[in-house]
C-alpha cells in the first residue's frame, strides 16, 4: 500500500490485496490484525472489477423488478429442520436476523428486517434452490453463477490471508475445510418507504445482528446505510459508507469467531435509513446490496484451532459440525427460539 493511501476509514481498516498473489505476506498480518481487533475491513484489489458489481446491481434490480407473481414462482421454501438452508425469493419481513443475537441486551432486537431477497444456495449444504423461470429473467442464473465464482475467489484470498497473519497455523489452514464451496449469495432490495415519523438512530432496515459464517463479504450501493459497533464502545454503532462498487466489506462470522476460540471479533452491525435532508423527497431511497456469505464444509467439525487455547486460556466452546450450527442459527432467524450454542 503507498504511503500516501488512508489505511483506515472511520473505524474500519483498508486491506489492499495488491501484490497478494506474488507472496505480499505483510497482507496476511495486517489482514488477521483487522479481524482480531476489528472483525471488519475494506477490502480493494481483490480481482473484482467495478463493472463486475454494477453488472450484478443491475440484474439484482431486474430481478426485484419482476412483477409479484413472477417472483412467487421462485419462493423460498418454509425453513424446517429439513430444509433449514434453501434458496429464493422471500418477501419484505420474512427474515428477522436479531433474532440470533447473542446475548439479550440487543437495542434492535424487537425489530423486522425491512428487506426483500433473492438468495443463490445452489452451493450450499446441498439444499434446494428455487430460481425464476428463464423466460422471466433470460440470463438471470447464469449471471449469478458467474458472480458466485468471483466471490469464491476473494473468499480463498482472505481464508489465506487469515492463515498467513494468524500465529501458529499453517497457510493452508482453512483449505480444507472449506473445500466443498458452501456459500451462499443474496441479492438484497432495501425498499423505497416514507421516512420514519422521528430521526431516532434505532429506525433500522436491518436490526443489529452478527452473521454467523465463516466470514462475509459484501457489495454496497451509493445509499449506504451499514454501520458497525464499535468494539471499544459498546452501543456506538460508525457508518461503514460505501466507497468504490468494488471495495467490499469484509466481517468475521460468530463461527470463526468459536473457532478462533474468541481470538477473532465477530462484531454486530445494523442496516440504518440515510438521514433526511432539506431536499429529501416523501420517500426514502431504496437500497440495493450484495453480500456472500462464506460457510465451512457441512460435515467438518470445528474446535478451537491450536494454539488458542492453553491451561490458562481453556477452548471456550464444545466441538460442533457446521451443519448442526448453521442450521440452528438459520431456524432461529425465521422463528424458532434463538439457539444457545
């Protein structure tokens, strides 16, 4: 990174991935600082190019522009413990992510998810994966297969990065575990609404929640919106606002976080409304968003990876398969009770 270049902005570091792929092993260490103290990051050079995002902006906007019966052709499916990851359409409120929350002392965690989705699983856990008819949206699920694939890219580069910078692990840590590509993509639709009745900072389109992945990477629009709590100040949370379509946002998941026994911050976050201003008009403007959420293989189990534990500083937490963990995570979000593992 130039010395001229900001290497932080508000409270979230800047990672540049140049020069990562001929062997810039200085990424690796500021990288695994980022998600020790911060648990987020801007991420830039990763490979993916702005046309890339505005291309998947694009579709996601068609998409969410199809008339209501089209989109119900491709429902998700209800979340059971048979099918607890699947994906689709699922409409305005159908999700409420506060609901797995750790902890009680949620400000948000009262609050719907003012939000529309089309979720692509056709990688994860082998569910099923509702798509719109091609007639509907000629070229739709080609489009997001290729944008999945430079996702997964950028997913590799930050597991190996984390293994480079983090102390006692091998590069190729992560690899194994992740060798069966179950991640998962939303192309997210943050409607155009009237403007809350009060400025309150805890009208949220999105309540404050963590994700509970291994790590997620997200594409925003120029609305923006995102805000991160502060670690060092609990209840604060900064705006993470949107800076080039391809500089995304990086976060640790509450299962890298078990795994790192704690040594990793998965940090909570909250989608807010952009403030109302003298030349607003009588609807606030809607929100477009891309997030990939990076899941571990289903059947791997996960126990606090050596070297962050000791007689002093015991693991935390019990081993557990990714599959139990997801899928309780996943059900408590569309109803069931919140789960305490």
């Amino acid at each position: 990174m130039a010395n001229d270049t900001p290497t932080t902005l508000g409270l979230l570091p800047i990672i540049d991935f140049e020069g990562f792929d001929q062997g810039n092993t200085d990424i690796g260490k500021q990288f695994f600082e980022a998600c020790r103290d911060v648990g987020f990051a801007y991420l830039t050079n990763t490979g993916i190019a702005d046309g890339d995002v505005n291309t998947i902006f694009d579709w996601s906007r068609r998409f969410h522009s199809l008339p209501d019966e089209a989109k119900a052709k491709c429902k998700i499916l209800p979340r059971t413990a048979e099918t607890p990851r699947c994906g689709g359409y699922s409409g305005i409120g159908q999700e409420q992510v506060t609901r797995i929350l750790r902890g009680e002392d949620n400000p948000d965690k009262n609050s719907g998810d003012n939000k529309q989705s089309f979720d692509d699983a056709d990688g994860s856990y082998h569910y099923p994966n509702n798509w719109p008819d091609e007639e509907d949206l000629p070229g739709f699920r080609a489009a997001l297969q290729h944008w999945s694939d430079l996702c997964s890219a950028v997913r590799n580069k930050a597991l190996t990065a984390l293994s480079i910078g983090m102390p006692g692990i091998d590069k190729g840590f992560f690899d194994s575990y992740h060798s069966h590509q179950d991640n998962y993509l939303r192309l997210l639709h943050y409607p155009s609404l009237p403007w809350p009745a009060t400025e309150s900072p805890d009208n949220t389109r999105t309540g404050a929640h963590t994700d509970f992945g291994t790590l997620t990477l997200l594409f925003q629009d120029n609305v923006g919106g995102l805000e991160v709590e502060d670690p060092k100040r609990p209840g604060v949370f900064v705006p993470a606002p949107p800076v080039t379509p391809s500089t995304c946002v990086f976060n640790i998941g509450d299962l890298l976080q078990r795994w790192s026994n704690d040594g990793l911050r998965s940090t909570t976050h909250r989608v807010a409304p952009p403030r109302r201003s003298a030349d607003s008009g009588p609807l606030q403007p809607e929100r477009f968003s891309l997030p990939y959420f990076c899941g571990a293989d289903a059947e791997a189990i996960v126990k606090a990876i050596p070297g962050t534990f000791s007689e002093t500083n015991p693991a935390k937490y019990p081993p557990i398969s990714v599959r139990e963990y997801v899928d309780r995570h996943v059900l408590a979000m569309y109803g069931a009770e919140p789960t305490k593992a």
